[in-house]
C-alpha cells in the first residue's frame, strides 16, 4: 500500500471516528435530559424530584394574594344554637358581689362543634285488620323499606361518599363507622350498597352517555389502574357539564367503538395523541396544546433544535391570541399571521436540514412529522370561543383515579360501579351541586326495572 492510500484510509476512520463521537455526545445529552411530568406525558407521581411541573411561565408579581384581592375568615353565627351567658359574681378589686347589678355584653366568643353521632334505628310496625267485607287489609310500608332490618340513606350516601368521592378503602371505612359513627358495618355490606347505588344511577349514566354523544365539544382522556394485579384503564369523556367515565380492559379503538358505536359525528373531539383516539369518528379535532408543550419542552432540552423552541413559540403565541379574545375569524390578520408561521415550521426544506442529522435529531424529526399529519388540529381552538386550546378538564375529570390508587393501591372489585357513581359525582361537581346531596338523591331513587 502506498503512502497516499495509507493518509486516505486513516482520513476515512478519521471521519467515521468523529461522526459517531458526535452520535455519542447527542446520545449522552438525551440520557442526562430525564423526562419528567414538565417535559412529557408521564404522570407527576414518576418524577424523580417532586418540584412544581406548572407549564406556566414566571410572572413578576409578588408571591401569594394579590393587591385588592378580599379575604376571607371564619365569620360569627348571628343565630347561635346554645348560648351561655357569662356574669361576674363579685369585683376582682374590692371583693363587692355584684349578683344584683345590671349588666352589659360585652365581648362574644363562639365554638362550633358536632354531636356525637348516635344510630337511630326506626321501627315500622305494619298493622292489619278484616274488613267487614272479609277482606284482611294490611298497612303498606313506605317506599324503600324492603326488607326485615336495612341500613338508612344517610348511612348509605356516606358509605358511597367516603368510597367513591373520599376513596377511604374498605377497612377504614368500617374503622370510620364503628369509631365515629358508632355503628359496626361489614365489608360486604359496603359492598353490596356501594353496587346498589351503581344500579340505581344507571339511567342517569346512560343519559350522561346521550348528553356526550350531542354535545358540540368533547374532551377525551384515558388513564390505568391496576384490578387484581391486571392492567385495566379508565377513560373519560366530558363536556363542560357532564362526565361520562368507562372501565375497560384495554386502551385500544375497540373501547371507543363499543362505548360510541356511530363516534362523535357532532363533536369536536379534544385528546392527547394517542392513535385510538384521532381515530374516533368526529365532526373536528383538536390537539391538546399542554401536551404538546411538555413535549417541545423535553426536545428543546434533549435534542436543543431551533425548530422546537420556534415551534414552542408559536402554540404560546397562539395561545396568547385566544386569552386575548375568545374567538377569531379565518381572515383575522392575528390567525392569519399564526397559520403563516406554522406552514413556514412545518416546510419540507426545514425537515430536509433536520434529516442532515438524523440520529442527533431523531425524536424532533418524528414529532416534526406528528405536527405535518396533525397541522390541520392545532389551531381549531382559535376560531370557536367553545373549543379550548388544552385537555386539562379531561385529565383533571380522571386524575381522582391516581388518588384513589395511591389510597387503595388497586380494584379488586366494583371497578365499573365506581366509573358509574364517578360519572354522577363529576357532572354534580361541574354543576355546582353538592356532591352529598347527589349521591343521596341517587340512593333514595328505586331500582331500575330489568326487562327481557
């Protein structure tokens, strides 16, 4: 081999030897970049350093209540249950007793406090007689009471409220019964009301249902939970007046083609990007911009394209569009100018450059094709004052899943009787009703009629 041949191979290692020292240090910066719940869609509860994961940007105002903001306290009863009045019987001075006097008020203080809870049991005597047509004719007990002995509706709405909307387990909840309520209560007749109560909200569930199906704007989420040490998941689909929760074994299309066999042809359908659901069939689709934002966190950090910061730009900039006015029209100068800036970030050309490098660049160039497939439900937001820019309400409407795991740690039973009262007590939250209240609604309404 001549001298040239030996400097022209040494070269050629030479520059293979740097090309993958600088695949190297790309792939050790992605490794020292960790994900966390501010940069991707993992949940909160993974990261390794619990530290506020707000998206928000800070802001130059001072930390905590803001100028002219009121406050509140604990206010005085005008009409206090007991009172006791407090005189003094003789002068701390001269010993004068001063049981005679006149006396003015001077100073209130007041204690609120409960009662100890006491059981009341209630006993309905049915009567009878013989008419004198020959007839015997019995008094006819009032609606619910069913059975020789049963629990109470009060009974039964706390035992629902503290499982289902409190997420006490089992066996603190029979804790709470016998120590604070005074009342020894078994395991499976938890059970058997929380189920009941699941039966009796059925209709209700089943309107709920219909509600999500008409309604203009869908949010859309799904989270998992553990049953018996299986994989199942939640999913929520919501508006800004209803909840509708379904547990399923899987996370797949099937799941949303069995709960809305026809989709949601008159819904906006708001989700993250899971594949199943921008598959669903709809009237309009928009992406949450939250995640999307995590997401361009995370590559901004990790791969340090411009593209990704620039794109991270643009949903901000859009997004101060939409807190600026609620909705705009397709010739609006502000959209216009939103839309121009994104056909110049998803250009081919810019794509091009990134494919240069496309081991340094690997995860921006596959979000960089998401956004090109998905560019046309980015911004839908803009042009309607009832489509938000985010799915927070949808994750927020099935979060209570991850506290009541962390509490429970996992369903061994119930899990669709708790999607159920789930859905009830969501849509009472959204209406400003008390959550209480509505549960003892449901479990003072009949059973539901089982045909066929």
């Amino acid at each position: 081999m001549t001298k040239d041949l030996k400097i022209q191979d040494l070269e050629s290692k030479l520059d293979m030897a740097l090309t993958r020292i600088s695949e190297l240090e790309a792939l050790v910066l992605k490794l020292s970049i960790l994900k966390t719940s501010s940069n991707s869609s993992i949940s909160p509860s993974t990261d390794l350093t619990r530290k506020n994961q707000s998206l928000r940007e800070k802001s130059n105002k001072p930390v905590g209540g803001q100028l002219g903001h009121k406050g509140y306290g604990l206010k005085m009863s005008v009409t206090p249950d007991v009172i006791q009045s407090i005189y003094p019987n003789f002068c701390n001075v001269c010993g004068n007793s001063l049981t005679d006097s006149d006396f003015e008020l001077k100073i209130r203080r007041q204690v609120i406090d409960i009662p100890p809870i006491v059981p009341i049991t209630t006993e309905y005597q049915c009567f009878g007689i013989v008419c004198t047509c020959g007839h015997h004719q019995l008094g006819t007990f009032p609606e619910g009471i069913d059975r020789p002995i049963q629990y109470g509706e009060n009974i039964q709405t706390l035992a629902v409220y503290q499982n289902c909307f409190q997420y006490l387990p089992f066996a603190r909840l029979q804790d709470f019964f016998q120590k604070v309520c005074n009342l020894s209560i078994s395991k499976g007749t938890i059970e058997n009301i929380i189920r009941r109560t699941a039966q009796k909200a059925k209709p209700i569930y089943e309107k709920l249902h219909q509600v999500v199906s008409i309604s203009f704007f869908v949010g859309s989420d799904e989270t998992g939970f553990k049953l018996n040490t299986k994989k199942g998941w939640f999913w929520v689909w919501q508006t800004a007046i209803v909840t509708y929760i379904v547990a399923a074994c899987s996370r797949s299309k099937a799941v949303i083609n069995e709960t809305f066999p026809e989709g949601l042809p008159n819904s906006i359908l708001c989700s993250d990007r899971l594949a199943a659901q921008l598959s669903t069939i709809s009237k309009g689709t928009q992406i949450c911009l939250a995640h999307l934002l995590r997401d361009l966190n995370y590559l901004s950090s990790a791969e340090q394209t411009f593209w990704a910061s620039d794109f991270k730009t643009l949903l901000k900039d859009a997004i101060a569009l939409k807190q600026q006015q609620s909705a705009y029209s397709k010739s609006d100068t502000k959209a216009l100018e939103i839309q121009q800036r994104l056909d110049k970030l998803l250009d081919d050309k810019l794509l091009d450059e990134l494919l240069k490098n496309q081991v340094k660049y690997k995860q921006t160039i596959t979000f960089f094709r998401g956004m090109t497939k998905l560019r046309y439900a980015l911004f839908p937001f803009l042009y309607d004052k009832r489509i938000p820019f985010d799915n927070n309400s949808s994750e927020r409407a099935i979060r209570m899943i991850k506290v009541k795991l962390k509490v429970s740690g996992q369903f061994k039973s119930l899990h669709q009787e708790f999607a159920i009262i789930r859905s009830v007590i969501g849509t009472a939250i959204k209406n400003n009703q008390s959550v209480f209240h509505a549960i003892k609604a449901v479990v003072n309404m009949p059973l539901p009629i089982i045909t066929g």
